[in-house]
C-alpha cells in the first residue's frame, strides 16, 4: 500500500493510450503541425492536468492561436477528462 502511495506521489508514466489519444486529437486539428512535450499531472482517480506544446504556422496571429487553443482544451477535455 505504502509503495502504490509513494509512486503516486513521486510520479509515475502516464497510461501511453490516453497520451496517443490526446495527440491524436491535437494533431487533428488543419493548421497544427506537431505535438511535443506532452506532460499529464494525475490529482487523484481520473483527474488529470496536463501541458503540451504545438507547432503552428508562423503567420498566425494571437487571437489565431488563442481560438485554436481554446478549442483543442475544449475537445480535450470531453473525449479524454484531462484539462491542458
């Protein structure tokens, strides 16, 4: 009991099927190129925060990248439960 605990805590690899997932959303939206550097933060049973960089076009303005962004949290938050 004392170990499961302690691996929580310290830090264990995220389930490699929900990582390949959240990607794969990502990656689905037309103007983003890449996805790297995916980290997910477990905080208890099925509550995940993660982070991750994209690549996007360098023409895009702020407010571009604002809306995409807003958009991949949204549809990555409701197929997967994880809030980036």
């Amino acid at each position: 009991m004392l170990m499961d605990t302690l691996s929580k805590i310290l830090g264990e690899r995220a389930d490699i099927e929900l990582a390949a997932k959240i990607k794969k959303i990502i990656l689905s939206f037309p103007d983003v190129r890449g996805a790297y550097d995916l980290i997910l933060n477990n905080y208890g049973p099925d509550t995940f925060n993660g982070t991750v960089h994209i690549e996007v076009p360098d023409t895009y303005s702020a407010s571009d990248l604002d809306e995409l962004i807003r958009e991949i949290t949204v549809r990555v938050y409701y197929e997967c439960n994880v809030i980036l």
